[in-house]
C-alpha cells in the first residue's frame, strides 16, 4: 500500500467519525465506508457505531431513503455477511415499483439516469438483467460521447457483468477509445476535454477505474498518466481539492488502489 493510500485512508476514517459525531445523514458515510473497503481496508476496521446505524436506518419495506443512499448501503452491507438478509431485503426493494422503463434513477419517481444504473449494475451485479443492460446500451447511444463519467460508469457495469452490448458489439471498445482521448494533458479528466471547470478528481477516478476494467494495455499510458495525476493533486492531509470532500477522496482512494494493483506499483 503506497504513502498515498495510506494518507487517504486516514484522512477518511477519520472524517467518518467526525461526520457521525455530528449526526451527517448517513448516506455520505456508508458510502465512504463502501468505498474504503472496495480499497482494501479491513471490515473490522470500520467502527461498529456505523454498521449499527447503517441497520437501524433502514426501513421496514427494505430499503432505505432513495435508490442511491441503498444501493451504496447494499454495497456496504455486502462485506457484513452476518447481515445478508437485511441486505437482500435492500436489494428486493430496490429492484421494486421502478417504473416501466428499465435502469434507474436517484429515487423511485426520478428519471433514469445513466450515472446511476451504470453505477448500480457496477457495484451489486446480483441485480444486473439483460434488460437493464440493455437499456443502459441505448441511453449511452443516443447519449454518446458527451460525458466522460457517463461513458466511465457505462464501461464499468458492462465489463463488471462480462456482458456484450446486443445492437452495437463494438460499443464498449469504442466507449472506451472515445474517453481516452478526453484526457487532459495534466493526465486529470474533467466531464469533457478542455471543460470550463478543468479536471477533477471524481472525473478522474471513474475514467480511471473504467480504462482499467477493459483489461487492454493500449490504455496503459492513460491509466499511468491518471494515476500520477492523482498522487500529484493529493493534498498532505491525503484529500483531494473537492467540492464534497470525502466523496473525492474516496474516489480517488479507490481509483488509486486498482491503478497500484493494475501498474503493480
């Protein structure tokens, strides 16, 4: 584990106790918990404090305030397997009253969204359907080539499933060709080239982490310049300069361990 993981990872623990110190809707710490142990981080050292409000939090028809505060709760939950079934009624409800369309939004009511269903079948692939996919492949489509996040999060979900869009076969590929040339000469991404706010460390993270799933070495020195981008925007106090801050720096945690593990630095 590098200085830089290292140095995040201190900064989030303790941002999770300091945010539940302050009763923070739990949503932002769960998150940040899910993300730490997506990184490597130990169950055991996530306090137990969180877990118990993590459960207590939820609702008697299984899940818990939108689609995306549960589905980061599923995401967490998964690494408690003590609480299987409380995270399997999470995930039944999820998957619940969404509508007619396929995918989903932010909640029930919310449009579907490619950031969020591109993000659900990532993370709890148990709830990935051919026709979710399916529809996460015509969005991007029609969507194509306009955000780096939204072309990241639909790279992610398809390979996370080793699933092959139906109408264009090729699509994942070139996904992945197109967000490549958006990056910024820093090696940052911003949600396009050249975008009036500059690159970012959440842009940077996904696009990262989707660059690596396509398991290709043609995009090696993209993750490595990404990588570097992140280890010299890291602050000393192991953030990164970040609207939501430890949603940046959790990101970015989690993008820094698979580069590591993937330039097996």
């Amino acid at each position: 584990m590098s200085k830089y993981e290292n140095r995040a990872i201190m900064s989030l623990l303790n941002m999770c106790n300091e945010m539940f110190r302050k009763n923070i809707e739990i949503r932002r710490i769960t998150k940040t918990c899910a993300l730490l142990l997506m990184s490597g981080l130990s169950p055991h050292d996530i306090p137990k404090k969180i877990i118990e409000k993590c459960l207590s939090s939820q609702k008697d028809d299984g899940g818990f305030i939108g689609n995306t505060d549960t589905l980061w709760n599923i995401k967490f939950l998964e690494f408690y397997p003590q609480h299987k079934e409380k995270r399997n009624r999470a995930m039944e409800w999820l998957v619940s009253n969404n509508g007619d369309e396929e995918g989903f939004g932010r909640s029930k009511r919310d449009m579907h969204r490619i950031p969020v269903t591109g993000l659900a079948l990532y993370l709890i692939p148990e709830i990935a359907t051919e026709q979710n996919l399916e529809w996460l492949e015509k969005t991007w489509s029609l969507e194509l080539n306009s955000l780096t996040y939204k072309a990241a999060y639909t790279i992610l979900a398809f390979n996370k499933n080793q699933c092959t869009p139906k109408t264009n076969r090729r699509l994942i590929y070139e996904t992945a060709a197109w967000l490549s040339t958006q990056q910024e000469p820093s090696g940052g991404f911003a949600p396009w080239l050249s975008h009036p706010a500059g690159e970012n460390v959440y842009c940077t993270a996904v696009a990262l982490l989707a660059l690596i799933s396509m398991q290709d070495d043609g995009y090696k020195e993209t993750i490595e310049r990404a990588y570097n981008y992140l280890c010299r925007t890291q602050l000393k106090s192991g953030i990164w300069a970040y609207h939501e801050i430890e949603d940046g720096a959790s990101w970015g945690l989690y993008a820094l361990s698979q580069a590591e593990k993937y330039l097996e630095v």
